[in-house]
C-alpha cells in the first residue's frame, strides 16, 4: 500500500474551505435588505478564505523548505563531484587512459599575439598581395 500524500490533508483543508465559497457569495450578491441569513453566508465567507490562506501559506512554507533542501543537495552533490574531478581519484593509483591530454598539456595563457596569429603560427587570412 502506498504512503499517504504528504500534500494530500493541506489540500483537503484548503478545498473543504472553499467547498462552499460560490454559494455563499451568491447569496451575499442576491442579498436584499437587511438579510441576516446572507450576512451570515458572508461572514462564513470570510472565514473560509481565511482557513484557505492560512493552509496554502502552509503549503507554501513547506513547499520552499523542500525546494531549497532540494537545491542545497544538489550543490553538494556537484561540489562533491568538482572535488572528485579536480582532485582525481583517491587511495591509489591512476588508471590508464585516465589522464587525458589536455590534463598533461594544460592550456597556456592567451597572449596578445595569439589574437592576431592562431595557436598553429598562421594567421588564416590569405596572402598578401601586392598591387601591380
């Protein structure tokens, strides 16, 4: 059997709440004066948006909490992660193959230079020509 919704009484608070909020509010529009029993319908009214406002600010109080408990575990499982990657592995050796290239021959500092030729010595513009 699967465990109750942990949503599942906010959200019938909040709906026995407004069950019955349309017809209360009818009754207040088609009111004619005086009319105690529409006065009471608005009153009744009234206290259901309160008891409904009070339950969604409950949902949305836990809904944050979860949220960021959430978010705070997933950037510990991505710092972790970024330990494991910038630190290699732990206890032993390294694996063949493990090191890639670019580990071994980390990138040098851009130069000015490297902005006007590439990296393999050529510029990548054509030739120059001289006029005839």
């Amino acid at each position: 059997m699967a465990p109750p919704d942990p949503w599942d009484a906010a959200l019938s608070a909040v709906s026995a709440s407004v069950d019955d909020l349309g017809a209360w509010l009818a009754i207040w529009s088609a009111r004619r004066e005086p009319d105690a029993h529409a006065r009471r319908c608005a009153s009744d009214a009234v206290d259901a948006i309160d008891a409904a406002l009070i339950e969604l600010h409950g949902i949305r109080a836990r809904l944050i909490t979860d949220i960021r408990r959430a978010d705070d575990q997933a950037a510990a499982r991505v710092d972790a992660l970024l330990t494991r990657t910038r630190d290699g592995p732990r206890g032993g050796s390294i694996p063949s193959g493990a090191i890639s290239n670019r580990a071994s021959n980390p990138p040098r500092p851009k130069t000015s230079a490297d902005a006007i030729v590439g990296r393999d010595g050529h510029s990548g513009r054509a030739p120059h020509q001289e006029a005839p």
